[in-house]
C-alpha cells in the first residue's frame, strides 16, 4: 500500500472511531436522560401515595384512609413523554368550565399544545386559573385537564389532570406518566374541574394514575 493509501485508510479509522464515539456518547447521554426521567416518575407516584395516606394532606376520611391501599398506576412508557408545540392564545379572554359539584370555575385559555402521541394528531388546551394566576406560588402553572380513550374503562372516567409551567420557549415536555386523577375520583365535597369536550384526545393514554378500583 502506498503512503497515501495508507494515510487515507487512517484517516478512514479516525473518521469510525469518532462515529462510535459519538454514537457511543449518544447512547449514554439518552440513557442518562431516560434514567432521570424514570426516577422522576417514581417520585411522582411515591409521592401520590403519601399524600393520600397522610391525615394532614389527604383528602380522605379517616374511614377512607384505613381503606386505602394505595394508587394503581399504569406501567412506566417513555413514549408518553412527547414534546409539544407551545402556541400561546393572544386574546386574552376568560371562560367557565364546569365542575364536578355542577358549579362553574374561571379559567384563562393560556395555549394550545399540539403533538403527536403514536403518530396521531392531538391538541390540547393549557387553562390559567383566574382565582390561582393571584397567588405568586401559581402564577405560572398551567392545568391540562383532559379525557382520553381510557377515560370511564382503566381510567377515571372524569377525565386527568397535568400541570406544566409556562415555558419560556414555544415548545414544552409533556409527560403523561404524570397524570394524575382530581379528588373526586376517590371521595365526595370537592369542586373538581371536569375537563372541556375539546381536550378530549384521540389515543389511549395509557400512562399515568388508573381509575380506583370502584370507579
């Protein structure tokens, strides 16, 4: 082999090397990211349960507790962690959803969110509560109340909940691991927001809180 076939084979070796080592790094970062996520989502659903096991935060009755015996989740799947288009509304306005008591509650439509959850087209709107956008602690999150196609069969069939922050990009994460059910789904005397007609999506979504067992 010639000096310059020779210099053209090494440059070729260097040329692999640095694909795998990129690939490599790749890998390890999207493992990294994943291993962050999955502890993310373990922390959400321990704190679910202590939450709801707690007499100083439950929602429960005394009675209701010692029944508990804690939430049923749907198995962990990445695919439910999905970016999402982030289009704020410019025309403020303010509207009334209704409540499970059959009361109304104000909210501002912040955004839409459009994404795709296995190859379907979803959108969703992002509401700002009118009463919490007053309080510095919430001024910035954002309620997702949704139905899905699990909605009344392995989920609570008066629709999830997700909170999110207003980002600071046009793009957000949405991770339906996340999701969880409003108090309603479990006792009786609260206001809960019944989500809109129009945040009812197309897909299963098959992540996050299922329906208690009597519901």
């Amino acid at each position: 082999m010639t000096v310059l076939g020779k210099l053209e084979s090494f440059k070729g070796l260097l040329f692999t090397l640095a694909v795998l080592f990129a690939f490599n790094s790749f890998g390890q970062r999207q493992a990294a990211g994943d291993t962050e996520l999955y502890k993310s989502i373990e922390e959400f659903q321990a704190e679910q349960d202590e939450h709801y096991f707690n007499k100083k935060t439950s929602p429960l009755t005394r009675k209701e507790r010692r029944n508990f015996k804690g939430h049923n989740f749907y198995t962990v799947d990445l695919s439910y962690v999905v970016e999402a288009k982030f289009n704020k509304i410019v025309e403020e306005d303010t509207v009334e959803l209704m409540s499970s008591s059959g009361n109304v509650k104000y909210y501002r439509p912040y955004a839409t969110l459009t994404f795709k959850i296995a190859g379907v087209e979803c959108e969703l709107i992002a509401f700002q509560s009118m009463r919490l956008r007053e309080v510095e602690e919430y001024k910035n999150y954002l309620l997702l109340p949704f139905r899905d196609v699990t909605s009344g069969s392995s989920s609570y069939g008066g629709g999830r909940y997700l909170d999110i922050e207003i980002p600071s990009a046009n793009t957000i994460t949405l991770n339906f691991n996340l999701a969880y059910n409003p108090y309603c789904a479990y006792t009786s005397g609260y206001n809960c927001t019944v989500p809109p007609k129009e945040n009812t999506l197309p897909v299963a979504i098959k992540a996050g809180l299922k329906a208690p067992a009597d519901h």
